[in-house]
C-alpha cells in the first residue's frame, strides 16, 4: 500500500470527512516524483468544529505520527470545517516554491 493510501485511510477513520484529498507533492522537491515525502492533505471535517489551526494541525500530525517516524519530510495541511470549506468554494492556497535541495537563493 503506497503512502498516500495509508494516509487516506488514517485520516478517514480518524476525521470522516465530508471531503478528503491527499496529494504526493514530491515532484515539486528535489526528492523527485513518486517519492512520496512531501504531501498534501485537505481535510473537511465537521470533527474540527469550534477548534483553532494549531489545535487541528496537531490532531492531523498525531493521525500521521507513524509516517512522520517512516520518513515523511513534509506535510502541507488545510484541516477545516464544512462550512469554511463552502465559504472558500473548495478552493485552497497553491503550495509555496520549494527552496530546498539547493533550489533556494545561496547563503552569503
């Protein structure tokens, strides 16, 4: 079972969300594509109601703490709920530029 499978798969049975997705975004880091090291999820989940960004990013990482241990490197993470899910119309922030592997302005 690939990566992206076990964590579609914990955060369903940890969350039920109304809407889940889970992106491999390594192809945008130098660890290239397939590697499955950089990830995005977007979370909706009436389970996040009445709690803050911190709060909620910390239950999503405590869901995923045996893929932290398993080497994920980076988790990008939009836990919200139904309601600021519809008041966004689905739509998330794009991921930054990566600046690691050497991709990044050099130090003087």
């Amino acid at each position: 079972m690939s990566r992206v499978d076990r964590i579609r798969d914990r955060l369903r049975a940890a969350f039920a969300p109304v809407h889940l997705a889970v992106e491999d975004e390594s192809h945008m880091h130098a660890a290239g594509p397939g590697a499955e090291t950089h990830i995005h999820v977007l979370v909706v989940s009436e389970a996040f109601e009445g709690e803050g960004l911190v709060a909620r990013h910390r239950r999503v990482q405590e869901v995923l703490a045996e893929e932290f241990a398993a080497r994920l490197h980076a988790l990008r993470i939009h836990a919200v709920t139904p309601a600021e899910h519809a008041a966004r119309e689905g739509s998330v922030p794009a991921a930054p530029p990566c600046l690691g592997g050497g991709k990044g302005p050099k130090a003087p």
